[in-house]
C-alpha cells in the first residue's frame, strides 16, 4: 500500500466461527462475488473488538483525544470473479457515530450500544441495535498463544473488504502485523445479529479464538472494481 488513508489499532479482538452450508451464505452476496470456501463450507465469522486511536494517515497515534470504541462486525468471506479473496460483511455494530459515514460505499453500519470488559480470566463483549434490535453477548476465556494452523490463517486474515453502492462492488485494502492469536473458549454466547442478517441460526459449536490485537492497522482508499477485478485506476490491488 503506497499512502494508507486510515490508520488505527484493533485490540481486544475475539473471533467466532461457524460453517454454514454455502448455499446459505451464496443467496447473501451480490453479484461478482462467490462463496470462499474451506472444508466444503461457508464460514461466518462474529468479531468483536475495541477500535482504537483511529486518524487519517499522517497524524500520530500519540495525539491525544484519538477516538477508540467499539465495533462487532458479523462477516463472511469470498472470491471476486477475478480470484481476489476478501471480506463481505453482513453487519456492522458500532458505538461511533460518525462511522456511518461509510454507508455511502455501501458499509451496512448500524450505530449501537456496545461494551466491552474484563471481567477476570474472561472478556466481555456485548451489543444491541437500538430498542429490540439485534443484540449479541458474547464472554470468551482465552487460553494460551497458539502457533496458527492454516485453517487459523484463512479464518482470521483477509487483506480486502468488498462493498457495494451505486451498483458498483467497492474494495478497501488492509495491511497490518500478523494476528498474535490464542485458543479460546466461549462461556456465554447469545446473539441474533445472524438471523438479523438472514442466516439461519448457527448450529454447533464455533470455533473460537483470541487476540490482544494489533496495532498499526493501515486501511487504503476505497475505489470501485472494474467488471475484470481490477481497481478503476488499472492496478490490481493486493495488501500480501
């Protein structure tokens, strides 16, 4: 990524997921977009975490006031018809209102109340959407550093998000360190942001894992894809 537009922190980060089957998630995307696939299934992926010192590139994250909250978003992960693997998100709860901003690149930000807290050996996450909304509680133990394997890999880093707005798919680069990630599991888990979003409800039990975060977050300018999965510009964009 030559010049970021958005730099931050995402800390305190808790992944879970389930498989679904792909016909479930297939009906959820627009077109241009296929289901990526591990194992034969879909995967769904509930990630809440703490949003922190979040500037335009150039400001340093010493700055003091740098706005930090919280966001849980509910994803799901796929192919461009170009090969390009990326993020689709679903739903997105956050406790900033000035992200709404980013609905205009089609971004499906909901503004909510949402918390996040240690309580013990264990981390709390929960959320509503407004007043019989879609809400999440979420308390996870995390366990000890793992070395990832490569299902962890593919569950836990993409590089692109894809939008739409305008009758266009958008793409938004991200580059940042590794995922430090730790085993964990889910004591409470109750949420109806997947039925919300038009899923049916998971079944199983998620695979879940944790992460103190990272902390140099760099976000690209979000440009539109040509028909081919190349950005407008001619570039093909890759944060690898």
């Amino acid at each position: 990524m030559r010049v970021p537009a958005v730099r931050s922190g995402w800390l305190t980060q808790t992944f879970v997921h389930w498989a679904y089957p792909p016909e479930a998630v297939r009906a959820l995307l627009p077109e241009g977009l296929t289901v990526d696939e591990y194992d034969g299934a879909a995967w769904v992926g509930l990630t809440p975490f703490v949003m922190a010192d979040l500037r335009p590139h150039g400001v340093p994250a010493a700055l003091p006031g740098l706005p930090t909250f919280a966001e849980t978003n509910l994803r799901t992960y796929v192919r461009h018809r170009d090969g390009q693997d990326g993020l689709w998100f679903l739903s997105i709860e956050v406790a900033f209102p000035l992200m709404l901003a980013a609905r205009a690149i089609g971004a499906p930000y909901h503004q909510g109340t949402l918390s996040v807290s240690d309580e013990g050996d264990t981390v709390a996450y929960a959320g509503s959407r407004g007043t019989g909304g879609p809400s999440y509680r979420l308390v996870v133990r995390p366990g000890d550093p793992i070395e990832p394997t490569e299902r962890d890999v593919w569950l836990t880093s993409r590089w692109r998000a894809y939008t739409r707005s305008l009758g266009l798919l958008w793409e938004t680069p991200v580059e940042h360190e590794p995922w430090p990630l730790a085993g964990a599991t889910a004591d409470e888990l109750e949420e109806t942001l997947t039925t919300a979003a038009g899923l049916p409800a998971p079944e199983g039990e998620p695979v879940v894992h944790f992460s103190p975060g990272v902390t140099d977050v760099r976000l690209g300018p979000t440009r539109p894809c040509a028909p081919g999965g190349r950005a407008e510009n001619g570039s093909v964009s890759s944060a690898r």
